[in-house]
C-alpha cells in the first residue's frame, strides 16, 4: 500500500496494520522528509495518546495529517512504531 498527497508517495509498504479502517504503515516506511513536527495530539480511549507530524511537500502545508501512538496502551500494542495518515492523504493499493 502506498500514502499519497500533492502528487507525492508520502509512504509505501506491503507491512500494514489496520486498525478501525486506517492502515497504520512502519514508520520506517514513511519518509521523513516530507514530516515536519507537530506539538498537536489528542486522546483515544483504548489507543492512548496520538501525537501528529504535518506534511511539507513542494511547498504545501497539510498540517497534523500524520498521527502514530508513541506510547499506546496495551490493547494497541500493535501499531506501536507505525503511522497513519487523514486530511486528504490517498491510501491506495
């Protein structure tokens, strides 16, 4: 799968962890970049807290449209080191 935004592979992996219909990518697999620091978060009851990255690209700003778990609590252990992506960003096959 591949995460597209301003006509730019923002990230691309076969390793894809969905979790409630967002496909949560191995930060590995995104490239950095394109990311520029975000002090922006919230709070997921079950996931803990989010923390975001805006995407920079050709001189286009998407701000928080990147966000990943840090530390997420036991029952999303699993997208721990992974990001996912909204705001407009296509993920497509």
């Amino acid at each position: 799968m591949k995460a597209v935004w301003n006509g730019k592979v923002i990230a691309e992996s076969d390793d894809i962890v969905t979790v409630e219909g967002n496909a949560y990518f191995p930060a590995s697999a995104v490239k950095a970049e394109y990311l520029a620091d975000s002090s922006h978060t919230s709070v997921c009851p079950w996931k803990g807290t989010a923390n975001y990255h805006s995407l920079s690209v050709d001189g286009q700003s998407n701000a928080n449209a990147v966000w990943f778990y840090a530390d997420p609590k036991a029952a999303a252990a699993g997208i721990k080191g992974r990001m996912a992506f909204w705001k407009g960003v296509r993920v497509e096959e």
